[in-house]
C-alpha cells in the first residue's frame, strides 16, 4: 500500500481495475478543510490520461510491476519473439503491446519489459538506438550543420529529420524518447 502523501512522478498503482502511473501531482492545503493530493494520472495499458483528486494520507494498493531485460530474437508473422537474458525464456509480443516504441526496434536490441503479473504492461526501449540511413536526399556540396534539416528513413523504417549533410549508408545515433537525431555513430 501506498499513500497518496508518498505519490511521486513515475509511481504506479492498481485504481480503478488498472495499473495507472503518476504523471503530476500536486499537495494541496486549504485554509478551510482537509488536505487533499491533485493527481493527473496515466493508464499504463491504454495510455489514457485522467485528473484525481484524492485525500491526504488515502492509501492505495501500489502496482507490483517486474522488470526484466530481453531480447529481440525475430519476427514470427505479426508477432515479436524475445528472450529473457536471465531465464533464457522466450516470449510472444503484438504491435499493440510494444506500441509505438516499434518503429525503432531491431533484432538483437534489449529492451526492459514491465509486467504486471502475467500481463505485459510497457517496453521500454534504451534511450538512444543507432541505426543505418536507408533513404534520403543526397547532400549537396556546402550542406552544413546549421543549414537545416530533412527527412531520413533508417532501417527500422522510422522517420527522423536530419541535417542536410547525412548521407545513405551513414550511421547515426537517434533519441527513442523525442524522436530526435543526436549525431552521426
């Protein structure tokens, strides 16, 4: 259990039939009344975001979530196998589980899988991946860092925007998080 005077970003707990994790909070203390906590919390299964408010010292059953590191091992029809790098387990995963954290995934890449008893909750992927330029405008003679940007297709099929001096066949390095380019690898 865990109170709501203990809430903090990135807390999960089990409310209404759901694991729903803290996003913002806010302790609040009339002059007149009880203290109350004002959370916006997010539904970590269907992404959904909702505004509580709950009393001061309100305990609620805390979401037990295990973390595990695996591995994308390949692709089997619509389904993503990965191995558990400790029990050497495999597991079966759909897009919807994985998300939109997909189109940055490859084989070979760990990731860190939350579960909430059986059920995959979230797959988290390392914060910046390197991947491979497949597709881009070629860079012209003069291109500099500062000059600008445009949209490149690396090998996941994502889409970044990035200088205008990156080039096919390039390898650079992306942040998961914003969908960013940081720099060539």
């Amino acid at each position: 259990m865990i109170s709501s005077n203990d809430f903090r970003p990135g807390v999960s707990i089990e409310w209404n039939g759901g694991v729903w994790r803290v996003v913002e909070f806010l302790h609040v203390k009339p002059g007149k009344g009880s203290a109350f906590v004002r959370t916006k919390l997010k539904n970590v299964q269907t992404g959904s975001v909702v505004e509580q408010t709950f009393r001061a010292g309100e305990t609620l059953p805390q979401a037990n979530l295990e973390k595990s590191t695996m591995q994308h091992t390949y692709k089997d029809g619509d389904q993503y196998v990965f191995m558990d790098m400790e029990t050497y387990e495999e597991a079966n995963l759909t897009p919807a589980q994985i998300g939109d954290r997909m189109k940055y995934l490859k084989e070979g890449m760990e990731v860190n899988v939350l579960r909430w008893g059986e059920q995959v909750m979230e797959v988290e992927l390392p914060n910046t991946v390197v991947l491979e330029v497949t597709q881009t405008d070629p860079g012209v003679k003069g291109d500099t860092a500062t000059g600008g940007n445009k949209p490149a297709i690396v090998e996941t099929g994502a889409q970044v925007m990035v200088p205008l001096f990156i080039t096919i066949g390039e390898r650079i390095k992306i942040d998961t998080r914003n969908d960013t380019y940081i720099g060539r690898e």
